[in-house]
C-alpha cells in the first residue's frame, strides 16, 4: 500500500495524472461495511501489512465475502489464521486460489513475496507437538518477504540435538522460540543468540501445564536477555513480530 501511494504521488508529480484524478482515488473508503464486518482496506498503509482474517469463529460464507471485498481492492496477500479444514474446503469452492496449510491451519490467498528482510527468522520447537504453532508462525513470516529456517524437536529433554544449531542461532536476525511444559527452550536459546527472540509458550504439556500457563509464566520470568514473550499459541503474533523487526529500517526507506 505504501509503494502504491508513492507511484500515485509520482505520477501526479510527472503529470501522467491529473491532481483531481489522484485525489479521487484517495477518497475511497478506508473500509467496507459488510454488516457481519467492517473490512480495513487501510491497514497496509498504516501498519505496512494487510488486515489478516481471523478464521475461528466466522462461517464460510462471512470469511467468502470478506476475501472478496478484499480481491475487489486489489489486497494481496490475504492471509487467514485459524481456519479449519472444512471451512478452507467451503471457501476453496469459491476462491479457487486459497492454498490450505492444514498444519498450521492457516490459508493464502495471493503470491509470497521474495525475501527481502534484513536477515533471517529462525523458528524452533522444543518438541514435534509444537510444530503446528511454529508453522503458523513460519508461514505468517514468510507471506510478509522473511527468510525462514526452520529447526524442530530440539528441547531441553535432549539439549544435545540444539547444539549442532548454535551457528544458526549465531546468524538469525530473529529467532522464534516455541515450547510447552516448562517452556525452557526460549531461555537456552536467549542464552546463545545476539538477536531478539520472540518466546510463544504453547498449551502442550500435562496437566500441571495448566494449558500453557507454566510455560508462560517460565517465559515471562526468563533470565536471558532479550527474551519477549506472546500469548500461549499465538504463532501468528510471533511471526508478525519477527516480520517487523526483520524489516526495521527497511520500509522505511521505501
């Protein structure tokens, strides 16, 4: 959205459009109201991103009509976060071109974008019952132009199979660290990076877990530095973190 306003304003200024012309174009609504949601067509120019569909707890049909709101304003990419199976395959009848992460449950309409940040995110499980979690957050990062690598199953229960990673670690520009239980990975890894790293408890664990609380709460009281903590499963709000600080001082420049 940004790059668009800029190639307005530059062809307003090289006079291959008229000002009246320009100024209509900026008149259109910044959202759309479709009853059941008020569509943000803005948020790309305030936020350098475009509004994402929260997919729990809407239809099929409600999540069809905002994608097609969106399409109708040229968005792109559209991006869906906690979407079943079954509903991707009711808005797949309609949008063709929604391309389903079942893991992640996650869904992408539109073309990922080159890598063009600063560096690359690293994304770690402690264990393989977090990857659906990391996923969410590795996709999110990479729908934004983030380079993603990706090391999984590497928690404190076995801290040998993270040592072969460390020069990864070393050379990550952010790094995702996304554990249940105790949540002690994110505190290993703050310990040997130089870079942000971004603590995404998940709700795997017994029942003293309490549901990602433990881990929460371990990560919030993380002795290393440089350690941020999100909410329990949220692997989008991680990987939209990590985007933004991969592209520090970058968009700006735009």
């Amino acid at each position: 959205m940004k790059n668009e306003i800029r190639q307005l304003l530059e062809k307003v200024l090289s006079k291959e459009i008229a000002i009246e012309e320009a100024e209509l174009i900026l008149k259109k609504a910044p959202f759309e109201d479709l009853g059941y949601a008020k569509v943000d067509f803005h948020r790309a120019l305030r936020q350098g991103e475009p509004e994402v569909i929260y997919g729990a707890g809407k239809t099929a049909e409600q999540m069809i009509g905002i994608i097609s709101a969106m399409k109708e304003r040229d968005v792109e990419p559209i991006l869906i976060t906690r979407i079943s199976k079954e509903k991707a395959e009711a808005v797949a009848q309609v949008h063709k071109d929604l391309c389903y992460h079942a893991d992640a449950q996650i869904g992408i309409i539109g073309k990922v974008p080159k890598p063009d940040g600063v560096g690359t995110i690293l994304v770690c499980t402690g264990g393989t019952s977090d990857i659906p979690v990391a996923e969410e957050a590795a996709l999110t990062a990479e729908i934004y132009g983030n380079q993603v690598t990706r090391i999984y199953d590497v928690g404190v229960a076995g801290l040998h199979r993270l040592l072969p990673h460390v020069e990864e670690i070393m050379k990550a520009s952010v790094i995702i660290a996304i554990a249940g239980m105790e949540g002690a990975l994110a505190s290993v890894v703050g310990g040997l990076a130089d870079c942000p790293v971004i603590a995404v408890p998940t709700s795997v664990g017994y029942g003293a877990a309490f549901e990602g609380l433990a881990a929460l709460l371990s990560m919030m009281n993380s002795c290393a530095s440089g350690v941020s903590v999100v909410n329990i499963d949220n692997g989008f709000g991680a990987g939209y973190m990590a985007n933004m600080i991969n592209h520090t001082g970058i968009r700006g420049r735009e």
